[in-house]
C-alpha cells in the first residue's frame, strides 16, 4: 500500500518547476539567440542619414548605460532567475536516506565480523543508552530514546538471523514496507487553517484574472479590422473619404484617426512646447492651417488627441525641431502608425475604386517618408540634402526626372553639401516603365470575361553625379521569358540570386530604416476609377547593361470586361518613399468578339487538313467537289522557273544529237 505524503520540504515542487521551466526556456532562449540574422542591406551613407541610423539603433536598443531591453529579453532572464534559485535550493536541500545500512548506523566498516559488531555495539550502549546520557540544551528524551532504538535494531539486523534475513530480502530489519510517494506540493496548502486563503487564491486566477484576459484578447480583438486599425478608424475612414477626395482630405482624415489610436496619457504633457509648434506651423502654412483643422474637425478640448497628432506630423513634415522628450517620442509613435493607417485607407479607397484619394493616400506616404510637406508644386529637390523645401522656388527649371538644377546650385552656393547630396543621388534611382501590355495565356486576342494578365516590366534608372538619369538602351523582347513568367503562380519575376536588390533608401527624416516599394495602378482616368486593386512591390532593378540586368517583370491578373470594344486605360508607378518619382503610360486593351477566335481556330484547321490542289489528293478531292488549298504564288514561279531550266539545260542535248545524225 502506498502511503501518500506532501512535500514539507518543498523540493520535490523544486524539481516538478525545473522540469517545465527547462521545456519552455530552451527552445525559447535558443530561438532568440539563433545566428541566422537577416541579411544586411546597403544604405545611404550621406551625413543626414548615418546619423538618423545611429538615433534609430539608440531608440531601437538602447545604450551601454541604459540598455532597452526587449519584452522577450526580460523573459528570458526571469526565467533562468529563477532557474538558479531552484538549482540552488535543491542542491541545498536536505534529503532523506531511504536506504536502510546498518553498518552506516553502527558506525562500522561493512567487512566487520559479528564479534566486532558486538564488541562495538556494546561500546555504543554505554554512550547512548538514556540511562547514562546528559541531555543537551537542544535535545529531549525522545530523541535519545530514538536514537538508541535506531543503534538496536541496527545491531539486530546484524546478528539476529531473522531480522538479517528480512533486511537483505526487504532493505529493512522489519520486513517489507509501504511505499512513500511524495507530491510536489508544499505541505501548508492543504493544510485546514489556509483553505480560505489557497481557496481564494484559485477563484482569483480563475475566476478573475483568467476571464479578464480572454475577455481583453476578445474584446481587443473585435476593436482591431484585419488592417490593425480602430474599428472608429475604419468607420471615420468610410464616412469622410470622397471620390474628389485630394491630398489635404487624405490628411485630415488620417489626423481623425488618431483619436482612437493614440493612447490618452499623454495628452496633456509638454502644452507649452506643443503650443509653440502650432504657432510656427500658423506662420508658414498660414490659412491653410486652419482649413486642415476644419477638415479634421480638431475643436480644442473636444477632440484633443487629433489635433495633437496633427501638429505632429505637420512639425514633421515642415521639419520642425521638437524639443521635449515626451512630443519625440509622441511624434515617432505618431509617424510609425501612418503607413499602417494609409493602407487602411487604401483598401476602403480601392474597395469604391476610387482612383483620386487612392493616388493621394500613396503619394502622401512618400511626403511623410522625406519629411515634405504635401504641394502641388514640383519638390522633389529637397529631398537632396543642403536643400529646403522653401529653396526649391528659386531653383532654375529643369526636366521632371532629373535633379541637374539643384546639383548646379548646391555646386555653387554651398560645395560642402554636394558630397552628401552625391551620395544620396546613389540611393534614389528614377523609376521607368520599360513595357506594359496584356496577355492571354495561349491565346493571341482577348475575348469578353477571359482571365487577362497586365505585364509591366520596370527598372530604375541611375542618376548621374550631375542630376540626370543615366541613358539606357531599350532591352529587347524575349517572349520565351515573357511566357515562362506568365504560366508561373508568382507576381514578380526572380531576381538574380544575390544581385539588384534594393536597399534601404534616402529618408533622413523617417524615424526608421525604410525599404522603397511601389504600387502599380492600372486606372481607368476618364471616369477616376481604379481597374483592379493596386500591386505593391519592391526591389525594382538598378538597371546595368553590364550585368545584363534590363527589368523585372511584374504581373497582375484579372477578368475581362464583358463587352467588346477598345479600353483606353492608364499604368500608374508610385512610389511611397520619393517625391515626384512616378512613371505613367497609357495602355490600350482590345476585347475582340468569340467569333473572331473561333474563325481564326477554323482557317487553322482548314491549313491543316485541305489538300493541295497539284498533289494527287487535291485532284481526287476536286472530282469529288470538295476544297483545296490554292497554289501560292511564289510556288507557281518557282515552278515556271525550273521547267524554264530545264528546257535550256535540254536544249544542248536536241542539237547534239542532230549533228550526230
């Protein structure tokens, strides 16, 4: 029979912790040390940009001094904490001999005869026996009287033939034994006086704090669309977005969003600094300022958290320094939400095929990404650094993809920004469409409803150190390539392994490394539609004749429209980190009849299968009245030609011979 015990000690609950502390630890701990690091991209080694590198890193990690340690950090060293607390407690622990050795007991070497047992145990009574013993200020009768009967059966089991029997068939002097099995629970949570308290600690875990989680997962949950945004967010989105919706709506109904994004503890720190801003904001937007917050419909005191999101981006934006420690850090969580609320945006936008507030929403990413503020005015320059947006009006004109103006003027007015301006040109590259058209796998016209594939190739042309891009040749057609893309299931073409990837771009301002992408739009500009959702990519080749690296090809499926006729539509490229760097080209999609088709399948078969009308075939099929193929042309003077050969090359041999006779 068992007999149950719990563990007084607490070492057995030590080693039942250990066990599933080193499951999860283990595994979880290598994960995060694992050496297989993303592969490092290159960058922009201007000035601006290795020391915004260099602010992103102490953000991201922290310092020596004060080291930002991750949530995934602090578990782990919690976890082997208290790992080494239990490892130590159990190698401290005091544990029990079960094994009954009565040699141990006695004292005495276990090659000792039975007269040396005797001799010794007798020598042990005279200590031991509790006639004779003088009790210590720590010790009681009871123990002693333990302690001799121990010493007794000890020597029992050594010289009684019986009870030695049972201490070598059983391991102990009194025959066979109960099983003690220990449960790794400390003795004082069953104990009768803590029911109250371990009762009251099971209804809270699970009766409270359990629930509360789930229910906070739950609840969490339904607030959040599939995009990450409020549910309020979304909801404002729909409301205020409009199909004329331009750049400045975007914005505004980007700032509403913020009400429900930003978190309400801040909203009332660092005012005076915040106020300030405003104001320089007043000065150099001047009436447009207060248009926006109509826009946004920002009341003071009312709907604080928008109007403080908007005085953020706009300081970001008119690259405004911000002081205070709490608005930086405000201001980094304010622009690292945009581009996930913009492509929320997006899809609400798409879903109305829209095309207006579709090309807005994209084109304000890369205002936001250069730090920019949104104009219908030509300021892509100042993404070069040495030059602000406000220089950019006196800058000579120049063509809409190069930026030769402004390397002059930087070359002449301030020679020690050129460097840095040089470097930022390497990482900037000027988007072209090299070809766009529709295909249909296998077939050589587009019918109403068929699946029709739009093939884009692109490239980014280098821009030279003087500000123009670089003149490429036009690649030749490969439609063994073009095919073997089309059948494939994937959207972009490979890359070279190892080569033209792009990496992280020109963005001084951006509070985080940023990789350029792209959208291509295939829109309908007559009625301000968009065709079919946007594609987002990246990783468009730096073209390099050298390498023979001429595009990438990109593909984007959808149905035909069901009736036929011309459809005159409009490829868009846009970037969301470059300002100004676009690539347009109109494409036309001809939809013919079925009809058209099934006669050019039927002259196919009528090739094949006619005979021809000199052959054998076609004479017999003649006769029968059925149809043959016409002799062509070209073949009838081949024909004329070689019988007018040989009559010449026979002509010698009728003159020979009639001299011969």
């Amino acid at each position: 029979m068992a007999n149950y015990s719990y563990d007084e000690a607490g070492n057995m609950a030590a080693y039942f912790l250990l066990t599933f502390l080193s499951i999860f630890l283990v595994p979880y701990t290598l994960t995060s040390f694992s050496t297989s690091k993303p592969p490092s991209l290159p960058s922009c080694q201007c000035q601006q940009c290795s020391a915004q590198r260099e602010r992103i890193r102490k953000r991201e990690r922290g310092t020596v001094l004060s080291p930002k340690l991750r949530r995934r950090t602090l578990i782990i060293l919690g976890g082997w904490s208290l790992v080494a607390f239990l490892v130590y407690k159990v190698m401290n622990a005091d544990t029990q001999n079960i094994v009954y050795d009565p040699f141990e007991i006695l004292g005495i070497s276990t090659s000792a005869t039975t007269k040396e047992v005797k001799s010794h145990y007798k020598k042990l009574t005279r200590i031991f026996h509790p006639d004779k013993v003088k009790l210590a200020v720590n010790e009681t009768m009871d123990m002693v009287e333990a302690k001799f009967v121990e010493i007794t059966k000890a020597y029992k089991a050594l010289t009684d033939e019986t009870i030695r029997k049972n201490w070598e068939l059983y391991g102990h002097p009194d025959g066979r034994q109960e099983v003690s099995m220990g449960i790794a629970l400390p003795k004082w949570i069953v104990e009768s006086g803590n029911n109250v308290w371990v009762l009251g600690a099971y209804g809270v875990i699970f009766g409270g704090a359990l629930p509360a989680i789930v229910g906070r997962w739950w609840f969490g949950n339904r607030e959040k669309t599939k995009d990450g945004v409020h549910t309020r967010s979304a909801a404002a989105f729909f409301k205020d977005l409009s199909e004329e919706a331009g750049i400045d709506e975007v914005t505004s109904t980007l700032g509403k969003a913020y009400e429900w994004e930003l978190p309400k503890a801040n909203l009332n720190k660092a005012d005076d600094e915040l106020a300030r801003l405003e104001q320089q904001i007043k000065e150099k937007l001047a009436d447009k300022w207060g248009d926006l917050l109509k826009l946004a419909e920002a009341v003071p005191k009312e709907h604080q958290s928008r109007r403080r999101a908007l005085i953020l981006l706009y300081a970001h934006l008119l690259r405004l320094p911000v002081q205070h420690p709490t608005l930086q850090k405000e201001q980094t969580r304010v622009l690292l939400q945009t581009p996930t609320l913009l492509n929320a945006l997006l899809n609400i936008s798409m879903a109305r095929n829209w095309l207006l507030p579709t090309l807005a929403a994209m084109r304000l990413q890369a205002f936001l990404a250069q730090a920019i503020p949104p104009s219908n005015d030509d300021l892509k320059a100042a993404q070069l650094p040495g030059i602000a947006p406000s220089d950019v009006s006196s800058l000579p004109k120049s063509e809409a993809s190069d930026f030769s103006a402004a390397i002059s003027t930087l070359s002449k007015s301030e020679p020690s920004a050129l460097p840095d301006a040089e470097k930022a040109l390497e990482r900037l590259g000027h988007a072209e469409i090299v070809d766009a058209s529709f295909k249909v796998i296998g077939e050589r016209y587009v019918t109403p409803s068929s699946f029709v594939h739009l093939l884009v190739k692109l490239r980014l042309a280098p821009i030279a150190k003087d500000g123009k891009p670089v003149p490429l040749p036009k690649p030749e057609t490969n439609d063994k390539r073009d095919n073997e893309f089309l059948i494939s299931k994937k959207d972009a073409e490979d890359l070279p392994q190892g080569e033209c990837a792009s990496g992280y771009a020109h963005a001084p301002y951006w509070p985080a490394n940023r990789k350029p992408s792209w959208w291509i739009v295939l829109a309908d500009v007559k009625s301000n539609k968009v065709v079919v959702p946007p594609l987002k990519i990246t990783d468009i080749p730096v073209a390099d004749p050298a390498r023979a690296v001429a595009y990438r090809a990109y593909k984007i499926q959808f149905q035909a429209p069901q009736t036929v006729g011309l459809f005159t539509w409009k490829v868009f490229v846009v970037s969301d980190t470059f300002v100004g760097e676009e690539a347009a080209r109109d494409v036309v999609l001809k939809i013919d009849d079925p009809s058209v088709l099934a006669a050019d399948e039927q002259d196919a078969e009528d090739d094949i299968s006619d005979p021809e009308e000199d052959s054998l075939a076609g004479q017999m099929a003649l006769m029968r009245g059925g149809s043959v193929k016409k002799p062509r042309a070209g073949d009838d003077e081949s024909d004329d030609e070689s019988s007018t050969d040989d009559d010449e090359a026979g002509k010698p041999d009728d003159d020979s011979s009639s001299d011969s006779d």
